[in-house]
C-alpha cells in the first residue's frame, strides 16, 4: 500500500509564504506523476497543481498561477509546494496525490487518473 504524508501546513497571514511536502512509501515514485488539490469548507476539491515525473512539465491552477510552484525531489521520494503571495481565498485543506501511470508523461487536473491521495494538511491564510 502506498502511503503520502503531507506536512508544512499552517496558519500564516496574507502575503504570507508556506512550503508544503508531501512524502510518499512508492518505491516507484519517480515514474508517477504528482499532483496537488485543495479542498475548502462546503467546496468541491479542486485541482492546484501538477508535475510529470521527470519534472520536466508542470500544470497550475490560473488562481495560483505565478505564485505557486510544484517541484519534486525524486531521490527524497517528495513533491513541494512553494507557496508566495498566500491569499484568505487560500484557505483550504491541501492534499497531494499520485498517479502511477505518470511515466507516460502526462499530468492531470482532474482528480480521477490520480490513485493515491493523503491525508491532507490545513492551510490558513488569515487576512
């Protein structure tokens, strides 16, 4: 069973920076694809980012576009999250996730190609 732990959440004002990780157990994590949602209160989770799993090509949400960055360290077995420029509408639980097919290059928003999920951590970006 492959398991994802993210960490690096927390409470930090607008304008405000977070890094987030997400460490996975797939011994075979640098041919999978990596993604990011979120999911705030009463909403639907909703894709942030992707990265394929050479890292070579990425994909981002257009409301996090040029503020966030999705980046991998394949050697760690972890994918970040480099948050700038944290805005309330932010605010969510972020969940990372991985898609086992991912050495075919592609990267995906949608959640349904992705196979493993974490447990999540809280974001909280206070205005």
């Amino acid at each position: 069973q492959v398991q994802l732990v993210e960490s690096g959440g927390g409470l930090v004002q607008a304008g405000g920076s977070l890094r987030l990780s997400c460490i996975t157990s797939a011994r075979a994590f640098s041919s999978y694809a990596m993604g990011w949602f979120r999911q705030a209160p009463g909403e639907e989770r909703e894709f942030v980012a992707a990265i394929s799993w050479t890292g070579g090509r990425t994909s981002y949400a257009s409301s996090v576009e040029g503020r966030f960055t999705i980046s991998r360290d394949n050697a760690k077995n972890t994918v970040y999250l480099q948050m700038n420029s944290l805005k309330p509408e932010d605010t969510a639980v972020y969940y990372c996730a991985a898609d086992r097919r991912g050495y075919s290059g592609t990267v995906s928003s949608a959640p349904g190609p992705y196979d493993y999920w974490g447990q999540g951590t809280q974001v909280t970006v206070s205005s």
